[in-house]
C-alpha cells in the first residue's frame, strides 16, 4: 500500500515503519495516525514478520509531538475522540502479539514519547531528546502518557516529567528505565535489527503468550497476575514450538520454530 506520511519496508522477517514528515520533525497529524494504524494491521496479520521497528525519517526527530496546528479547530469533545482515537493506535502497538522496537534517532517529544512508549522496546540515538511538554500548552498528554510513563517509570519520576514540561536525554531516559539501549546514531538502526533477530530466533508463539501475559498481568494484583501467567504457561504445551524447544535442548542444539 502507498502511504503519503509514512514508508513501510519488509524485509527479513522485520517491518520498519518510518515517519517521514521531516519538515515538521514528523509531527503526527490525523492523516499520520491513520497511516500508522493501517500499516500496524497489516503487519500485525502478516505471518512472515515477527517484529516491528518504528523509527522517524530525517536526522533531527523521531516524532517531534502532534501537529498542533490541528488543536485550533478542536471542541472539547473534538479533543476527546483525538484523543481516544490515538489511544486506540497505540494500544494496537502495544497488542500486536509480536515485539515492536522504537528506534528513537531524535525529539521523542509528547505524542512521539507516547508512541516510543506503546512499542516493546526503546533504543535511543544518545543524541534523542524524550519529554512530555504538553503542559506547556494548557493541556495534559493524550495519547497514554499519564499511564504509560507511570507504569514504566513510576509515579514520582512521571509526574516531574509530565508537570516540568522539561527534556531529558537518552542517558537520563535510560538511567530510569525509559530506554532499553543508547547507542551512537550511526549504530543506531544496526542496533534495533540485532535486537530484532534475536526475538526472531524464538518461538513467535510464545513470545506472544509472554506479552499477553505481562500485560494482563499488569492490569490486576499480583494473585491474579500470576494466574494468567499460568494459564498462557499451560497454552505453550499445547504449542509444537514447545516440543521442538525441549528436544533441541536435551539435544545440546539449536531449535527451529515453525510458529506452530
């Protein structure tokens, strides 16, 4: 499918999705956001990709934060289905069953940390930039920032973040747990690809039970968290990845997933 604001590369077994608005540090407008949620189905229902990196086009942002220019013409319930629908897009990232990496070579800024945040993984440029400066318009993050941030960093450190406004670097973001990896811009789509084939040497089956099961988890107390974990346990024996992954084992050899 020809896309205006974004390209889509598959190769490998990995999907690259790249912003490419670079004239507006790839700020994400409705028309973008409707793009990226296509392109996140279709890869989601491809069985030959196991793994989507999401990176943004040009040298100086990743996603720079929605294209403000829109918030004009917003009524209150205008910016609540904008909202909403942006929501719906990420969380879509965050279910797809399969591991997404946000390859993050500039500004994360609002709705670009919120997007670095729906993906599985954050490897940073250690030149990128992340913040959440929305306040500093008069309103609040809308795109599951407030939940997301909370959840990865903890309250405190989200609310100094979310209330400062201010920008924090690869280093400081990795220091909290925000990145997974910084690494030097040149190394940077190396580096995403590298991780990308490891999550491909696993069984797709049970890398997908493993994040339904993290993120179901998180939704409830710990009792009822490690009950799903039990239940998607018992799931993988039900899997020929499983017996395939036990024989090369005992075997003292490498297993070959067939994703079944």
């Amino acid at each position: 499918m020809a896309y205006e604001n974004i390209v889509v590369e598959k190769k490998e077994g990995i999907a690259t999705i790249t912003i490419s608005r670079p004239k507006v540090l790839n700020a994400l407008n409705v028309a973008t956001m409707d793009e990226l949620r296509d392109a996140v189905l279709d890869i989601r229902q491809d069985d030959s990709i196991g793994v989507m990196i999401i990176t943004g086009g040009g040298e100086k942002a990743f996603v720079a934060g929605a294209d403000i220019r829109e918030f004009l013409e917003f009524s209150p319930e205008a910016a609540r289905r904008f909202a909403q629908s942006g929501q719906h897009v990420f969380r879509l990232i965050e279910t797809m069953g399969k591991p997404s990496i946000a390859a993050v070579n500039g500004f994360a800024l609002g709705g670009g940390c919120e997007l670095a945040m729906s993906c599985t993984m954050r490897v940073a440029s250690d030149s990128a930039k992340f913040g959440q400066p929305e306040l500093n318009l008069g309103v609040i993050p809308g795109y599951g920032g407030t939940q997301r941030l909370t959840r990865i960093v903890g309250r405190a450190a989200a609310l100094e973040l979310i209330l400062s406004g201010r920008f924090i670097s690869a280093q400081e973001a990795a220091g909290m747990g925000l990145v997974n990896k910084v690494t030097q811009p040149e190394n940077l789509m190396h580096t995403c690809q590298e991780m990308a084939k490891v999550f491909l040497s696993k069984g797709a089956l049970a890398i997908r039970y493993a994040m339904e099961a993290v993120d179901q988890g998180l939704q409830g107390t710990i009792d009822e968290g490690c009950e799903v974990e039990a239940n998607f346990f018992g799931l993988c024996f039900a899997t020929e990845d499983m017996k395939e992954g036990v024989k090369a084992f005992l075997e003292k050899r490498e297993a070959k997933f067939q994703g079944k």
